[in-house]
C-alpha cells in the first residue's frame, strides 16, 4: 500500500491506472476506521482493479462549536487496517493542500440539504460536496461506495453525480451494526458507558415505527409523534434534532405514506450525536 499525502501525485497515478485500462474504486473517509468502514472497502475491494482510501477529516463541512478539533483519530490504527483490506492507495493529504488560501469553488445541492441534517448543520453539505467532488477528479472513479447511515449524503452526491455528468458509479452500502443494533459510528466514541447502554433504544425505536407504518399508519406526522414518545420513554437521556420521514431521493419531508419512506432521527447524546434511519416499503 502506498500512503499518498500529494493530491497531484495521487492524481497522476489514479490517471496512470485509468489508462491501463484498470478499475479504480474509492471509498472516502474520515478515519479512525471501524467495521463499517471496512466493509465499505471490502464492498469497493469486488468491483475494481485498485482501490484507493481517502482519510481526511475535511475542515469545511463542520460548522462553528462541532467536532472539527477533537474528531476521533488513529492514523496507525487505520493504516494497518487499510493494508490488511488491501488498498492500494491511502491518500492522507494536509488541510492546506486540499484547500488554498483562496480556495472560491463551492458544490452545493441545496434542495435536499434543507431538511434532516441539513437544518441544524447548514454548512455541512455543501463541504461534503466540495470535497467529495475534488476526491472525484483526484481519485478518477468508476466507483465509490458510501455508507447508507448518511443516507443524505448519499442521496446529496447520487444527485451531484447525476446532474455535474461525473462517470462514477455511487454504490450505497447498507449499515454496519453492533450485536446489539447500533448503528457503527467513529462517533460512538464519545459516548459514556452508561449513553452506550441507553443507544440501542435508537435503532429499537425505528423498527417500531416500521412495524407501525407497516401496520397501516399512513400519517408521518402521527409516526413521527410515535416515535418522539417512544424515545422519550426508552432513551430520556436522549435529545432528539430531528425525527422525520422523507421521500428517500429528495428528503422532503411526507405528510401522507403511500410509497417508501425514510425515517431519519438524529439524537444528540452527551456529546455524540447520533444519526441512524430505516427505508420503510408499504
Ligand atoms: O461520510 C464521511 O465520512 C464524510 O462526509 C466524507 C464523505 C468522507 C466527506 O468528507
């Protein structure tokens, strides 16, 4: 494996492999990597002749008061665990080489950052766009798996990608959960024991909804409002930002169910905030 820190020289090599003729896969990260991150590249690992993993913790997509400066991180922990998934190439580049001091270019989709995530992080897409594209043109291609626990983001860049023509292939992959059911995050972290044992009750509460929305509930608003008292029962230590059911490609929030739908929550826990969400078929 060889660890890139030059985005051009990185560059050149992923152009090098795309005029051979070889299929160059790549999953982005922002390190400290888990299971699910591994199985992002294992995922990638099937479909292409050379992967590359991007580890850079992007300043420009956390807003004021988050966690830009304590993000969780462990570059020799991540190195051995990208070499045992056989990566080819680990691009681990500097903050000010990715962005010039007079760095003006900016991507945005802001018609499906209005809601979720987007409401209470309103910066935050538009520097997972910026970044996610200059990983695109750096990195070259024909696929890039994301995980489905950001199932926004994913949505965001399947509709960059669409309407900006990028050849790439998004592949969205489904959630990488504890035994227990919460959903995998670097963030998980930050949890205290006692916020760790409380957790589950997220993913808990979304299969409750599911089963209500599957037994006939056809008004967001009211599963919504199910799904509020019930974390408010199981997990008061819990602060939810939002609980809301969207069309899954446009995130817009439904008033009526009557196709599939997807449950997002994000709740904050001490100092994590932890986001999870279920696709929801009637
Ligand atoms: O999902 C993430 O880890 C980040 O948002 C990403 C896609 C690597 C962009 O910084």
């Amino acid at each position: 494996m060889h660890i890139y820190t030059d985005p051009k020289e990185l560059q050149r090599q992923c152009l090098f492999w795309r005029r051979e003729g070889l299929r160059v896969g790549l999953v982005p990260t922002m390190g400290y990597f888990h299971a699910g991150h591994l199985a992002l590249m294992d995922c990638a690992r099937k479909q292409c002749d050379r992967l590359v993993v991007t580890l850079f913790v992007n300043p420009v997509q956390f807003g004021a008061g988050e966690d830009l400066d304590k993000y969780p991180h462990d570059f020799d922990g991540d190195k051995d665990k990208a070499e045992s998934k056989k990566v080819d190439a680990l691009f681990v580049p500097m903050s000010r080489d990715m962005y010039a001091p007079d760095h003006a270019t900016w991507v945005e989709v802001p018609e499906l950052a209005t809601h979720l995530c987007g409401a209470s992080r309103p910066i935050h897409f538009r520097g997972v766009c910026t970044v996610v594209a200059k990983l695109f043109m750096l990195t070259q291609p024909n696929v890039a798996v994301f995980g489905q626990k950001d199932w926004q983001q994913l949505a965001i860049i399947r509709r960059m990608v669409r309407d900006l023509d990028i050849p790439v292939e998004i592949v969205g992959h489904e959630i990488v959960r504890e035994a227990d059911g919460l959903a995998l995050s670097s963030r998980n972290t930050y949890l205290t024991e006692e916020e760790r044992a409380a957790a589950p009750a997220i993913r808990q509460g979304l299969l409750k909804l599911a089963d209500k929305v599957r037994g006939g509930e056809r008004d967001a608003d009211k599963a919504a409002a199910f799904l509020a008292e019930e974390y408010a029962r199981t997990l008061p230590m819990g602060r939810p930002d939002y609980i809301t059911l969207v069309d899954p490609d446009g995130i817009r929030p439904v008033k009526a169910i009557e196709g599939p739908v997807l449950a997002a929550v994000a709740i904050q826990m001490g100092k994590a905030r932890l986001i999870d969400n279920i696709l929801i078929e009637v």
